[in-house]
C-alpha cells in the first residue's frame, strides 16, 4: 500500500497527459514506510506517452545512501532518459522507518518498490542496485522472479562477511559495534539493527543462479577499493550463459563512481534487455 502526493513536473503538448512525478510511503509485507520517489522519465512521453511502452528502472541504493542523495538523483536524471524511474531510501535510511538489516530484509523494500513501479502503468521493471543495493536486486529476483525483467548489479559483493579491504572493515565495525551504529546513526544518518542475522540470508552468488532466465548484468571497477575483481567474476561464473559482466577500467566503487555514460550505458542496456 502507499500513500502517496502526485504533483506536476512538466506539461507536455498536443493534448497529451501532464507529466507527474509522486512520492510516497510505501508499506512492505513486515509493515516498514519505505520513502520512494517516481519520475515518469522523458522517456515515457517524449514517444508513446504512455507508461506502458517503456521500462521502470527501480534504484537500490548503497549502504548509507537516500533517496535525496545527489548520486541517487543523478542516477535517476540519466536513466529517466531510457523510461520511468522509481528511486526509495532502503530501511533505516533517509525518511523510510525501521533499521538498516545490511541486504537482509531489504529485498522486501526493493519489492514494494518494485510493486508499485508497476501499479505506475509500466509493464516491465528493471532492479539496479549499486554496492548493498547490488546484493539486494540479486537476492530479490532469485526471491521473487516474477517482480523483475532485467537486472543490474553495479560493485556488488559476491559473499558475505567480507573484511579483505580497509574500507570494508571499517564497514564491519560501523555494523557490528554499538560505537560504530552510534556514528552511523548520527555521522550517516543510517538507523542500524542491532542483531546479528539469524538466520543468515541466501548470498548474492547464492541467488544468481536462481535468476535465469531472466537477464543479468554484472558492472564492477577494477579499481574498487571495496571488493576485488574476484567478487564480480564469481558472480558471472555463476549466472553462466545467462549473465553478462562488464569489467569497467579505472572505475572505483557504486554510485559515485559510475560516470554519466556508465549510466547511460545501463540505461540502454536495460530497456533493450526488458523486452
């Protein structure tokens, strides 16, 4: 369910409908507000005007990101060129209630969100998700297959509990010690659950090949400085036949790191896969 306040964006001409962008407090199935955002995207009207005609990209942002972050609206900005986009701030994060499980429970996030792209009149819904978000849309289309019709991991992890990089112990300690929820609460302005999973959720190389046949691509840097390249090649080696790696020269890590035409590149990728 959502309750949400629809307001003009732009008229477009020709008798044709006036474009409208919403946002709303969605409900998932264990009763969490998840803040999203949906833009109809140029995409939609600047063609057929209508909705159906053209994919929704839903936004999975990473670990202490929101939907009013400058990179998520920037993300939005360029896929809006290649159909709708719904964007949301995952549990714990932003406006959305509740506490950040770390890829856990946020599947339900991402398929209310997903849900509700839907219920926006597009026929075909594209996950993207970048860093946590990666694992996310990995986990929700083994999960639930039905919700999605392509999907793009950008610098996601392969497994969990990961410590081989700085960045990710940091992250660790940002998680697991009550100091650290305390920074994440107050320096990231991330609500942090405070359980360890139990039980602990099905891996992101896990749920890859649970995906098929619908279409996966795999975006990772080679100069992540969070997870190595072996993590976006174990989850190509899983998908097999039906997953597709780019391996990005220079590139660091999610959000901040994909450029514009990485973007646009996902872009096209996606509504010419969600066929």
């Amino acid at each position: 369910m959502a309750r949400s306040t629809d307001r003009p964006h732009s008229e477009t001409g020709g008798g044709r409908p006036v474009r409208m962008s919403s946002r709303a407090f969605l409900r998932t199935s264990d009763g969490v507000a998840i803040d999203a955002v949906y833009e109809p995207g140029a995409a939609v009207y600047d063609t057929s005007g209508t909705p159906s005609a053209h994919p929704a990209f839903v936004v999975a942002h990473g670990f202490t990101g929101s939907v009013d972050r400058p990179h998520v609206r920037r993300i939005a900005a360029v896929l809006a060129r290649y159909g709708g986009v719904v964007t949301f701030s995952f549990r714990g994060h932003g406006m959305s209630g509740g506490h950040s499980t770390v890829g856990d429970r946020e599947v339900l996030d991402l398929a209310v969100a997903a849900a509700w792209a839907r219920s926006r009149g597009h026929e075909r819904v594209v996950t993207v998700g970048f860093s946590m978000g990666g694992s996310v849309v990995l986990r929700h289309a083994a999960l639930h297959p039905r919700q999605t019709d392509a999907v793009v991991a950008v610098s996601s992890p392969a497994r969990w509990y990961y410590r081989g990089t700085a960045p990710m112990r940091r992250l660790h300690w940002l998680v697991t010690r009550p100091e650290g929820r305390i920074v994440g609460r107050y320096g990231f302005r991330t609500r942090i659950h405070r359980r360890d999973w139990n039980p602990v959720p099905l891996s992101p190389v896990e749920a890859v090949p649970r995906i098929a046949p619908t279409p996966l691509l795999v975006v990772h840097g080679d100069a992540d400085g969070y997870f190595p390249v072996d993590h976006p090649r174990m989850l190509a080696a899983a998908a097999g036949d039906q997953g597709e790696l780019w391996l990005e020269p220079g590139m660091g890590h999610a959000e901040n790191a994909a450029s514009d035409e990485l973007l646009a590149r996902i872009g096209e990728w996606g509504a010419g896969r969600a066929g």
